[in-house]
C-alpha cells in the first residue's frame, strides 16, 4: 500500500478535508524522521500548504518549514538540509547550507536565486515546471475573459444594489477572432497559445528565436517582430523570464504602440515592466485595460498607483495557486531529489 493511500484512509477522529487529503498519520513519525533527508521549504506560506505537502511527501524525505520567516531562522535551518524548495535564495543562504544538494525551484522563475554564488558552492538549481505551466496559462485566461466580460465590476455592482444588464454590452467583448500577441512562446506561453486557440483566437508571437515550422503549424502561430506585434494585437501577454535583456522590455514608448482598446497581461515578472510607463498607460488611455499577477515590488506598497485604477484586475503572483498544483509540484521535486540521491543529474537544471 503507498503512502498516499495509507494517509488517505479515515482516521477515528480526523474527518477528510474539503479536497480529499487526510491528517498525515504521525505514526512512527520520529523513526522515519531520523533517517529521512531533510527539505526545507524556504517559503513562508502556511500550514493547509505544508499538510498537503507532507501528505505526497515520499517517506525517504522530511520536510521542514519556517516558523518566524525571520533571517536567523533561515540561516539554521539551513544548516542541515540536504535539499531546498526556494524562490529566493541569496549567497549568504547558500553558503550557510553546507549539506545542501539540489536547490529546487518552487515554480520556473530564477531571478530570486543567486546562480553564480550557486554554481562556486557547487550546488545545481532546478526549476520546477510541473504544475506551473498549467495554472500560468489558465490565470492568463482568466484575467483575459474577466477584462473583456468586465467580471470584477460587475459583481461589485450586484452586491450594491445594481442590475447593470445592458450598461456594459457596447464595450464587453468575445475572445474569438481576437489576435492574441504572445512574448515569449516557451513552454507557457504554448499552453497559453493552445488555450486561446481553443477559443478561435489568432495567435502573433514574438520571442528571442522563431519556433519550430511544427510548433507554428500546431498553433497556426506568426512571428512578428515586436513593435509590429504590439500594434497590430488585441491582447498582450508576457511570459518571459526575467533578465538582464529582458527588464524593462515594454516601456512607453512600448506601450504607445499598443491599440487603445488593447488589453495587457502580464503572470510572469514585475521586473519585465517599466510599472510607471504603465500606470501611464491606463491612466491616459494609450491601452484600454490590464491583468496583472506579478510585480516590480512584491508586495506593492498600499499607496501604489495601480490601486487606484479602475481599468486593471490585480491577483497577488498566485497564477499556479492550487492544491492541484502543490501536489503536483512536491512530487516533480522529489523525483529531482532522489535523482540527485541516486548519482543522476536534476532535471530542468538552470543555466548560470
């Protein structure tokens, strides 16, 4: 019987939770935990999190989580894990990890670890596509059809008392038939292409390199260079990584280009952003509405600009938020862990 059938059967006194999982059965606990490799989720996000973690967890590991999120907590627990699931980690963290094997990205972004300090420690760094790419490319969706159908206002309107029916039809839209430009057509930006296709979008594209004839026929895609791309699409969307070629990539005179009645997402990196440029953007009209999930500060202070907008619909860099994709993610890093174990490269080992 595997573990996760183990820990899903009823206990007396432990009901299952609203998604399935059971309490994680603490017998022999402290035996296992002796002779398991430590993980330390240097990731302060909360105990449903760390329960569905441990509950996919394979027994030859046993994952440690923060408490405070202070530095010197960090610092100590780093003393003796053999493996990490991160999304910063500086040079200070690697080298107060002597044991450490593998840094194990929690998502596909690496601009928050310190590769070089990495690569002198000798330490690889992987990232974690599993149950990223999936949730990038729905969150997309989602801000997309909730700008064009104006969702967010609508609700507020409901639950104020008004029943705006035909207020907003002259300036709601379908996605079908709408171009959808896509920077960056890697391994999100194609989920996020096959999903505007489903919906009889068109598909631009504009990326470092053209794709594969294959992958262009697959998505009946075309590479435009990029101002041509701003200017001739309905929707924008962002999925890069954030690099030194990369930062800053769409300022004003960018987003000048874009149509008036355009729609902007972006669920990859603030930092790819001029933020200001954009505030300016939709304040003056140069765009029509925007979607974002990340940004050049996380998280942004109360006073920001962007706040006070009534043309953009904000989530907290949750795109790959789901129980699904915690599962899922836990259990791609353990493969990588144990491929380490085994004498085998990681998977997805990022470049310095």
């Amino acid at each position: 019987m595997s573990r996760w059938e183990r820990d899903s059967i009823p206990q007396q006194g432990h009901p299952p939770r609203p998604d399935g999982l059971y309490p994680l059965r603490r017998r022999n606990l402290h035996r296992r935990m002796k002779h398991a490799s430590k993980v330390l989720y240097l990731v302060r996000s909360g105990e449903p999190i760390y329960e569905i973690m441990r509950s996919v967890m394979p027994e030859e590991f046993h994952l440690e989580t923060l408490t405070t999120g202070a530095r010197s907590e960090e610092l100590d627990q780093l003393k003796d894990a053999a493996f990490v699931i991160a999304v910063n980690m500086d040079a200070e963290l690697i080298s107060a990890a002597p044991r450490l094997k593998l840094i194990q990205l929690s998502g596909v972004g690496f601009d928050g670890v310190d590769l070089e300090a990495a690569r002198r420690a000798g330490i690889p760094v992987a990232q974690t596509v599993e149950g990223t790419i999936l949730g990038v490319a729905e969150h997309t969706l989602l801000l997309i059809l909730a700008l064009y159908k104006h969702l967010v206002q609508l609700d507020a309107s409901m639950r104020g008392g008004q029943w705006l029916m035909w207020q907003h039809r002259h300036h709601s839209y379908t996605l079908a038939g709408k171009k959808v430009g896509i920077i960056g057509l890697g391994r999100i930006g194609r989920e996020v292409a096959k999903r505007c296709r489903a919906f009889d979008a068109q598909i631009l594209y504009h990326d470092v390199t053209k794709a594969d004839r294959a992958v262009e026929e697959r998505f009946d895609a075309r590479f435009l260079p990029l101002l041509d791309l701003l200017s001739q699409s309905d929707i924008v969307t962002l999925h890069l990584p954030l690099l030194p070629g990369t930062k800053g990539l769409l300022g004003e005179s960018e987003f000048r280009q874009m149509k008036p009645a355009s729609i902007f997402i972006n669920t990859a990196r603030g930092g790819l952003v001029e933020e200001s440029a954009l505030v300016r953007a939709l304040e003056e009209g140069w765009i029509a509405v925007a979607g974002l999930d990340v940004f050049a500060k996380e998280p942004p202070e109360p006073d920001h600009p962007l706040f006070k907008l009534g043309n953009v619909v904000l989530s907290p860099h949750c795109a790959t938020g789901t129980c699904d994709s915690i599962v899922e993610k836990t259990q791609a890093a353990c493969e990588n862990f144990r491929r380490v174990l085994r004498g085998e490269p990681p998977l997805n080992v990022v470049k310095a």
